[in-house]
C-alpha cells in the first residue's frame, strides 16, 4: 500500500455515500474501503459505479481516493421534498447519503407544491462546480399524509409494489374456486380436521396441520399432516405471474400494509387455505416417534377443507385449560390440538438432544390507529402454540431438504453457517474479559452456544452474554449446494412451508412435484439479478474459505440455481430493510410526541461514540452520544463491549439498567437522542467504591485517542456552571471568528 505503484494503481468500486458529505468506495475486489472526501464527492452520486485511485493516506493510515471516471450511473429515481429557496425549485433527497440537493428548473415541477414528497427523476448529473438537475417524475403527497413512510420506503428501496398488467389479466383469468378437475391424481384429507393456527392479523394462510396418535412397531408415536398451499398449481413456470413472483421474491410486510409477492386473488384468495372452503395443497406426511425423530415422511397432492381457523392466543389458552370458555367453543377439534401439542413436546426434547440454538428475544408489534399514527410499541409473546407451529413447519422443512437432497436433485437449501474465525475470536475474547468459564471450540458446534446461553440464563448480565452470542451468527442464505444449518442443528434444511410469501419456497414445491412423477425440474431463464444481487454476490464471495472447502467447477445447472438463490436472499434483505427504515420513520413520528420526557431502559450496543438505549416502555431505540455521558474520557473496551469512566470507574456495557431524556429527534436521518439522566452523587460514589486500582488513570493512557466529553468538575456536577461555561467560551470563540472575518475583508 505505500509503494508508488500501489497508491496510482486504479479499482472500480461503487460509491457509498454519508450524510455528513464525504463518502467511500466500496471496493469491487473486497480490498478496504476507500475514503472520499466531501469536495470528490461533489462530482458523483450515492450509488455511482467508478473507477478511482488512491491519492494518499491519511494520518491514522486510511486511504484516501479520487474517482478518475465514472462508469455507471444507476437509473434509480431520487424521493425528497420540493422545496423553493429565493425563487429556486430544488429537491432535497430524504436519502441524505446523496448528499446534494436536484435543482428542478420551473417548467420541471409538474403538479407539484412546496412541501411535497416527489420522486425525482435526474436529466443533469452533478460536477465539480454544478449541482444535480432533475425534473418531477412523480408526487407522492404530503410528508404527513397516512402511508407515506411506505410509499417512500417502497421507492427508496426498489421493492416492486405494482404488478404487470400481464399479471393481473392472468390473475382475473383464475377461477374463484377449485375445479373438479383439479382434484385429479391428488389424495382426499376433506374429512380431515385440518386447522390453520396463525396471528389474529394474518390475511394469508400457507399451512393447516393435524396430528393423532400412531404405532411405529410397538412404541408410541404420532401421525404428524402438515399441508401446505400448494401455489405451484396455479403458478406456471415463466408466467407472468410468475415472472412477477421472481422479481419480488418475497412479501414485505409492513405496519397496517402488506405488499404481497402474488396477487391478493391468489395470495387471500384461491391459494390461501381459508376455513370452510375446499383448497388444494401440498402434504408432508410424517410419523415421529416418542423421542421426536421423524420415522418415516411421505410427500403428496392433496385436497383439504380447513375445518378451523385458530389464533395462537386461542390455542394457547385452550392448551391451558381444557375445561375454559375457548375449549368449549371448539370441543370438538380439542382433542386433536392436545394431540399436537404432544408431539409438539417431543420434537422439543429432541431439538435440546440435538442442541439447536434457542434465544428467547424480544420482538415488537406496532400497533397503528387508522391514519397510520403509533398507537402503542407492544412486545409479540411467543406461547406454546408459536412454538407449537414453528417446531411442525421445522420437521416438514427438513423432510423436504432430504427428499431432495437424497432424490440427488437439484434445488434450494437455507443454508445457516457456523461463525466465522473473527466472529468465534471476538465472543471469545468477550467471554474471556466476562471472566466467564465457558468458551467456543476452533470448530463450535451449535450445542455450545445453546450450552452458554442457559448456564447464564439466571445471571444479571444473561441479556448481555445472548446478545454476544446472537450477534457472532452469520446470516443464513438460499443456496443450492448443501453446508447445512447451524444454528438449528440440521444436516440439511430448506423452505417448504410458506409458497404464498416467499418465492425458494415455490420452487421447492416444483422440484418436490418433479420427483414424484419422476422428472426434473429446469429453471426458467430468470431475470437480470439487481443491485441487492450484486452486493451480497460480492460479499459472500469476500469471505474466505475454510481449510475444508475444496472449490470446485460447478455445473451449469448449479450456477443457474445459485443464481436464484443468491437473488432470493438479498431480496430478502431488501425486505427487511425497507420494513426496518419504515418502522423506524413511524418511531420517530412517535418520540416527536414525547421530546423532553423521561423514561428508564437499558443499553444495548456500547460503540466508541457513545450508548444505544432500548426504552422499558416504549421498545424504541436511541443514542446517547459519549458527549453526554458525564465529565471525563471514556474509553470503549471492545472485548468487553462497554465504554468506562477512567477518573470514576462508571462503566456501560450491553444490560446495563439507564434513565434518560429524549432529547432530539430526527426523522430525516431515522434518528433519535437522548440525553443520560441520573443522581451524579449517588452514581459516582458508587462507581468509586467498586473502582479498584488508584481511582484516576495514568496521563499516559489518557492521550491514546480517547474520547473526551464537555469538561466538567470533578464529583457532583453544576449543570448551571456548566452552561455558563460553555456560554462563554462560545462567546470568546465567535468574537475571535468575527476579528478574523473582518481582517480577512480588508
């Protein structure tokens, strides 16, 4: 890096712009990003494709570019608010990462008016001297008006939220209902009492389940009916619907919105499995014996009649008490949910046997009244008839990837694996700096993990230990070679259960339908894969292969496959990045209403600049800023994950128990401040107390790039002395830069 060579030597990249005006280059060959300070980024876009070059390093040894070309501009529009300033049209981005306001000359406005949200579409790129133009391709309304947060989420983001005209003419050419003819070659399980058991808001419902008792040989067991839509009837290979499908990939939910990967005909209509009406579907039938393993599985078409739909709350307060009001309202179909509950039992003894991981988090629920406002942050309990649900769709996911994977055909597998080297060296080395008597081996199995969280699920910081241990987990991906899943403890493991939200699903369906009659399955010529694609192609690709992995030719078929899956995955996280940014805009909405109340909550990431705090209350996240944290220098231990007072000994870390003041916030920037609340005697004495060693750090570990917040006195602090001196240094300071400004006129 510090020969010449290397400092002129050029590298494409894509441009990754800050809202605070410079920017980076995120390399194409994984190498580390390049900085770019803010006046090279007046010439290019966020998301520009360049090629740049290495002018320098910078004090601590960063690279510093300069794009010499620009490659490719992205044809993605630009959503913000139109604004007029001394006669001047201009659209300031809500992306503030583009860093630039789009000059929209007057005839260029449309329909438009001050204050509107607008998709903006770019007829002039910016340059070194000249900001970008655009004109108005589209208004979207005004900043407060109900939905708008998904209406720029579902832009900003690319996600497809309009279908085809082909689609929907092919949607209104469906039936209303099943044709006799469609009842051909496929098993009866009308008289079955199959029940779908799902959320109180759901609207579409992939799986039904039953269970009743069985022999295997003498020992006890159970018949295990786990049906699911069976979407790949209606849904032809290369329709446009199905063109449609692929593109989306997935649902995206949304609060109070849903934007379906099929059409609402299909996805809350024919395909769902609603109560009362015949559907057709796909059957994995399994028998599992006393000790939860899956005996035997047979898989086929089927017709079905849901007799029920159950809530989860419904369920679970029948499994409670089967003589209460719920039970009675359902007796009948009582007996066969003990029956699952059952089972239910002995696939969780066997998950434990099997060491799966199993963190109890908490999720959230925002629940909005009808213009869209927060009403309440609620957390989402998971009872026995969650669990109950997700341990029959695991043992049907399963008996897919092994159908496949032993039919030696190929398909998707949700691929989950185990930690990375740097990830298993920082939980060990926070483990270690716990004073923690466990650690991970060099090749961890997922027992482990499972094995620290509950020798530590009593312990005060046991919040802190999981969230170590969930945060040292990759993310799992669709993928047609076969590594397994780590975190649920499976050889092989694939998504079978959800066809009407989540497109791998679907085509595992097609390859399941395929083996039965004895054919193979060929991918559709499948779309140019987009910019999601490419960066998680890119990152997957960066990760280094472990001593084990032997790369290998693969064929066309496997790439093609790889392809989708690659696909599938990023637009799965494209999903849930659109549905986080939106989630946080409807927070931010929310604190704007309660701006300098007080609330207790708990930190739950410690960084060099200061404390993310989850509120008690309210389950909304925020930052205090390091500057906010009291009179002297703290310093970020990172094995430990916590900042500490050097002079007090005061010490934050992932657990820690915080009151604090909202004190700012964002929307734009999706951002939310408060300020630390807390009895500074009581706090500091305390500190001092339990603070071993002198009780003042050495001048020399002071000046080792710590951050320093406003100076204070010492012990108890005077915020009225405080103020005061701040005043009057930013008094000193402006009539210092006023004597300059006014010798630099002369």
């Amino acid at each position: 890096m510090n020969d010449k060579n290397s400092l002129l030597a050029e590298f494409e990249g894509v441009v990754s712009g800050h809202r605070d005006g410079h920017g980076f280059v995120i390399r194409d060959d994984g190498q580390a990003d390049i900085y770019l300070p803010p006046n090279e980024m007046r010439a290019v876009l966020h998301k520009d494709r360049v090629k740049a070059r290495i002018v320098r390093l910078d004090r601590k040894g960063r690279p510093e570019g300069r794009v010499t070309e620009i490659l490719e501009r992205p044809d993605v529009p630009i959503i913000g608010r139109l604004l007029q300033e001394s006669g001047v049209w201009l659209v300031a981005p809500e992306d503030k990462r583009y860093g630039q306001d789009v000059l929209i000359p007057k005839g260029a406005t449309g329909s438009a008016k001050p204050g509107q949200v607008v998709v903006v579409e770019l007829t002039e790129p910016p340059a070194l001297y000249g900001q970008p133009v655009g004109r108005v391709k589209e208004v979207l309304g005004d900043i407060d008006d109900p939905g708008m947060e998904i209406e720029i989420a579902v832009r900003k983001y690319g996600v497809p939220h309009q279908f085809s005209d082909a689609a929907m003419a092919q949607a209104r050419s469906i039936p209303d209902h099943v044709l006799p003819k469609d009842l051909r070659h496929r098993v009866d399980l009308r008289d079955i009492p199959l029940v779908t058991i799902d959320g109180e808001d759901a609207r579409d419902f992939d799986d039904a389940v039953y269970c009743e008792p069985a022999k295997i040989g003498r020992a006890k067991g159970w018949r295990l009916l786990v049906a699911i839509a069976d979407v790949s009837h209606y849904v032809e290979t290369g329709s446009p619907i199905d063109v449609d499908a692929y593109d989306r990939a997935t649902s995206v939910y949304f609060p109070r919105r849903v934007i379906p990967m099929l059409p609402e005909k299909l996805s809350n209509g024919l395909c769902s499995l609603n109560p009362g009406v015949e559907r057709l579907c796909m059957v994995c039938d399994m028998l599992i014996n006393a000790k939860g393993e899956i005996h035997a599985y047979q898989f086929y078409p089927a017709v079905m009649f849901s007799h029920a739909r159950f809530t989860y709350t419904e369920v679970a307060a029948i499994l409670q008490n089967t003589r209460g009001p719920e039970a009675a309202n359902r007796k009948p179909l009582v007996p066969y949910l003990l029956n699952l509950h059952d089972v239910y039992r002995a696939l969780l003894a066997a998950r434990q046997v099997r060491g799966a991981v199993d963190f109890e988090t908490v999720e959230t629920q925002i629940v909005c009244d009808e213009s869209g406002r927060i009403e309440k942050i609620v957390p989402r309990t998971r009872n026995d008839a969650h669990k109950l649900i997700e341990e029959a769709m695991l043992a049907a996911n399963v008996c897919s990837a092994d159908f496949i994977g032993s039919s030696k055909h190929a398909g998707l597998f949700r691929v989950h694996e185990g930690p990375t080297p740097e990830k298993q060296e920082v939980l060990r080395n926070y483990l270690k700096a716990m004073g923690l008597p466990y650690t991970i081996s060099d090749e961890p199995h997922p027992s482990e993990f499972q094995q620290i969280a509950s020798a530590t699920k009593d312990r005060p910081e046991a919040q802190q230990i999981h969230t170590m241990l969930l945060r040292s987990m990759q993310q799992a991906i669709y993928t047609p070679i076969n590594s397994g899943h780590f975190g649920l403890a499976f050889e092989a493991y694939t998504h079978f259960t959800s066809p009407i939200r989540r497109y791998p699903d679907l085509l595992v369906h097609r390859v399941i339908k395929s083996i039965l009659t004895g054919k193979r399955y060929q991918l559709p010529a499948l779309p140019t894969p987009g910019e999601a694609h490419a960066k998680l192609s890119k990152r997957l690709a960066s990760r280094a292969p472990t001593p084990t992995q032997v790369p290998k030719k693969l064929s066309a078929d496997t790439q093609a496959w790889q392809a989708a899956g690659l696909h599938c995955s990023a637009n799965e996280r494209r999903a849930d990045e659109a549905s986080r940014d939106v989630e946080a805009w409807l927070k931010c909405k929310y604190m704007r209403e309660h701006l300098g109340e007080e609330f207790s909550g708990v930190v739950t990431a410690a960084t060099s600049f200061g404390l993310f705090v989850t509120l008690d209350a309210m389950y909304v996240e925020g930052l205090v800023h390091i500057t906010e944290l009291g009179g002297e220098y703290f310093r970020f231990d990172e094995a430990r994950q916590e900042l500490r007072g050097e002079r007090t000994g005061i010490r934050y870390a992932l657990g820690t128990r915080v009151q604090v003041q909202v004190s700012r916030v964002d929307l734009d920037g999706r951002r939310i401040d408060f300020r630390l609340v807390r009895d500074q005697d009581d706090l500091m004495s305390r500190a001092m107390r339990d603070k071993t060693g002198s009780g003042s750090a050495d001048q020399g570990a002071r000046s080792e790039g710590k951050r320093r917040s406003r100076p204070e006195p010492a012990g108890a602090i005077d915020v009225k002395a405080a103020v005061r001196q701040a005043a009057k240094k930013a008094a000193q300071k402006a009539a210092k830069a006023a004597g300059k400004t006014r010798k630099g006129r002369r």
